[in-house]
C-alpha cells in the first residue's frame, strides 16, 4: 500500500475541514477527522496518508508588525501556560510559533503587518521571576511568563525591558492582568492601588503564596493577557482573532490599566531599591 504526507495548516487540521488527495489520476476528497494531530494516518482508498505540518511561511520583519492575533488553539495553549506556570509556581519561557495570516483570516495590507500566533513552545522552566533566555530556533518571538498569586502581573519588568533591548528580539510576557479576578482576589487591592502591594514586598508575595491552595482553578483561566515589547519600547497587546467589539474595548482598557500598572510598579521598585541603598550606607560595618 502506497503511503504519502499531505501538508497541512494548522488552521486546516481542525475536525471536519475536508482536503483533497490525487492518487493515479483520481481525486480524493478527505474530512479530517476528530483529534487528528500532525503525525496521524488515515487511509484513504488505496492510501495511507500521514497528515503533516506544512512548511510556514515567512513573516514579516517585527519592525513592520502592528498587530499580534491569536488563532484559537494558540489562545488555548497561552492559557495553559500560564496556569502550569502558576500551579508550579515557576517561570516558562520559550518562543512562539508564528505565521502570516490566511487570506480567509486577514486580508489587504493589514495581513502583511500582522502575526498570527500559533502556540507557544516551552524551552525553559525557570525560578519564578528569573527571566530565562530560551535557545533560538527560528522563532521571531520570544515568551515569558509571569505566574500569577506572586504579585506579577502582565506587563514587563525593568529587567525584562533591558532584555529585550540587549537581544534585540522581541519579547512577550504573558500573565494576569491587574483587572482579572486572580489578581483582585488574590491580593485585594483596590484598582490603582498596585503601586502600593509592589511596595509591600515580599510580605505581600508570601501572603499571596498562603492562599494559593484556595484559590478556584477556574479562576484562574480568567483575565490572561499577552503583552509584546519591541526592542527600542513599542508595546502591543496579542489579541484573538474574530474578537467581538465589546471584548476588543475590554482588552484595550486592561491593556491601558496593566500599561499604568507596570509604570507604577517599576517606579516603586526603583523607590525600593534607593531606600535600601540609603539604609546599608547606614548599617555599621
Ligand atoms: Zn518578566
């Protein structure tokens, strides 16, 4: 029996999207069927076909990228990235895997300035709040994650910044924003009031770290955002594709709320750190 791959999209291996195969003059129509993966055969006719991942396109240079979508499955896995992540209680970092959009998708001059990210690779689980450097491979995005109920949040550190500035590489931080329920319920803190908690230190964190074991895992499925950072400072939030208007206003005034918070938060660190410089030129010894 005569065996073939057949490239396939990602897009083009959800179940019931159908492919057509030409084996001696005939062709074949093919429906995908439900949980097929890249690797799975199907016997088709005379056939065995091996679904395999098509070659991706090239995308555009990050210079020219002025919009960053989330096709489905890639949502899904950022999600649980990020709860694995919390749940360990560790960083994940890795690089995304990315492609320019489908004409059914995106279409015009927009398509040639937008990613669509399609699942996020973990090359590295570090200790929370150490930013690891995943291995390159071909991947024009790196990730982070900033595991929830330890006071991060998404939006970027000052050390994350310099990162992405001395790789010249852009970088993604995926974590809760400051206006999803794991975030309020972990640390009541009243809108505004960030500033404050980053200022509370690692008294604030251990706290939070208390109440990890009661905190509703459903919870914590809600309010994940990814942020983008640009060498030279542009930031941009990733967005799901087909996103319905009201929930695009929403994801804007989170983007805007976390941009106000990691402002607020570098500058408390700063204030942090000065104080600690003042009190040991103090200390005797
Ligand atoms: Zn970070």
């Amino acid at each position: 029996m005569k065996r073939i791959d057949h490239p396939l999209g990602p897009e083009e291996l959800a179940p019931g999207s159908i492919f057509e195969v030409t084996h001696r003059g005939r062709t074949m129509r093919v429906t995908v069927p439900k949980g097929a993966r890249y690797g799975t055969t199907l016997r088709v006719g005379e056939l065995m076909v091996r679904l395999v991942r098509r070659a991706t396109p090239p995308v555009c240079h990050h210079e020219r990228v002025t919009d960053l979508v989330l096709s489905p499955a890639g949502a899904e896995e950022m999600v649980d990235t990020l709860v694995r992540s919390t749940k360990e209680g560790r960083e994940f970092a890795g690089t995304c895997r990315v492609r320019p959009p489908a004409a059914s998708e995106i279409s015009g001059d927009e398509a040639t300035r937008t990613w669509v990210i399609e699942g996020f690779e973990t090359k590295v689980k570090g200790s929370a709040s150490e930013v690891s450097s995943p291995p390159s491979d071909g991947s024009p995005l790196d990730w982070h994650t900033h595991p929830g109920l330890r006071g991060g949040f998404a939006g970027f550190s000052t050390q994350d910044e310099r990162v992405v500035d001395a790789r010249r590489r852009p970088m993604t931080v995926i974590g809760y924003t400051a206006l999803s329920p794991q975030f309020l319920t972990a640390l009541t803190i009243p809108l505004g009031g960030w500033g404050f908690a980053a200022s509370l230190g690692l008294h604030a964190l251990l706290q939070a770290e208390a109440r990890v074991q009661g905190v509703d895992p459903k919870i914590l499925r809600v309010g994940v955002a990814a942020r983008v950072r640009f060498p030279g400072g542009r930031v941009l939030p990733m967005r799901l594709l087909d996103q319905p208007g009201w929930a695009r206003v929403w994801s804007d005034a989170t983007f805007h709320v976390d941009q106000a918070a990691t402002k607020a938060s570098q500058v408390a660190n700063e204030a942090a750190l000065k104080a600690w410089e003042q009190i040991r030129k103090k200390l005797p010894g």
